[in-house]
C-alpha cells in the first residue's frame, strides 16, 4: 500500500504477504501523516527497506501495532523510517529480520517515541537486531527487548535496558 500525503486514518488492518521491488513490502508512506490503530503487518517482504513498513519524510502514530515476520534486503526487517517522526506505543516488533541493521526498526534522522513496545527475536546481519537509531536517539519507554541479535539496541541514547522501565526479559506475557 502507498500513502503519499495525506493523513488517513488505518484502524483494525492486516497487510499480510506483499513484496516491494523498492523499499516499504507492506506499506511505503511518503509525506503523509497516519494514524495506524490495531495494524498488523504480517510476512512483508522488501527488496531495499522497511519489509513491513518505510516511512519517508512523514510523521506516523501508531498504537496496537504487530509488525512479524518482516524481511528486508537492507535496512528495518520490521519497520524502517528516514527524515520522520514516529510514535509508537502498545506494539510489538516480533521475528522480523533484514540483511544490514536494525532487524526490527531501522531510523535515520529521525524522531522517535517508543511506549511499551515488545522487540522480540528480531534479526539483522550486522547490527541492531531490536533498534538501530542512525542521527537520533529515541525516547524509549517501558519497552522489553529480549532474543535480539546481534544486539538489542544501537542508538545515540544508548541501550535504554534499566531505565524508565524499560527491561530485557522473556516475553512469555505476550503469549
């Protein structure tokens, strides 16, 4: 799905197994403004970015988000956003995976908020399995972290794991 402008509005979704030549496998939001409620974005695949989600110069809310089983080519098997502002709350970023960095969400200069997110198993070949934050440290709150590899976290901010509650424990509560 493509979203270039605009603000719409995505409650109650499921963009499951599509494939981008590009970057954004499920969706690819360019200048726009979303509100994503109750999404999940399942089995995307991209060939460059953001298997299940690339945003580009735009600003994203999104709230009881999954975002699973994700591939990248590149960069943010799950999620990936660049020139953005992104807030995500009440999430889960679970086994997605990408060749490059930031198996469950890749950024780039970007802002972010991150309020009880899960980053679950999520792979990347070289850094960041969970995060990876080029140009920005993100807020990260009351998130768990747990089976990332490489590494959990990579940003500015550092690894967030013991503070603002933030914790790296087995995610058995999600099943």
């Amino acid at each position: 799905m493509l979203l270039a402008s605009g603000a719409p509005v995505i409650d109650g979704a499921v963009v499951h197994g599509n494939q981008a030549g590009e970057d954004g496998g499920g969706l690819y939001l360019e200048q726009s403004q979303p509100s994503l409620s109750h999404l999940s974005l399942l089995d995307n695949d991209a060939v460059a970015d953001g298997g299940g989600m690339a945003v580009r110069q735009g600003q994203v809310t999104a709230t009881h988000l999954i975002v699973a089983g994700n591939v990248a080519g590149d960069d943010g098997g799950g999620l990936d956003a660049s020139g953005s502002t992104l807030i995500l709350t009440h999430s889960a970023l679970v086994t997605n995976g990408c060749n490059d960095a930031g198996g469950g969400l890749y950024m780039w200069e970007s802002l972010a908020t991150l309020e009880h997110v899960a980053l679950v198993e999520n792979l990347a070949a070289t850094h960041g399995g969970g995060l990876v934050c080029d140009g920005c440290a993100p807020t990260v709150r009351h998130c768990n972290a747990w089976g990332n590899l490489p590494t959990a976290y990579e940003s500015e901010a550092g690894d967030p794991t013991g503070t603002d509650g933030n914790i790296a424990e087995s995610p058995e509560y999600l099943y």
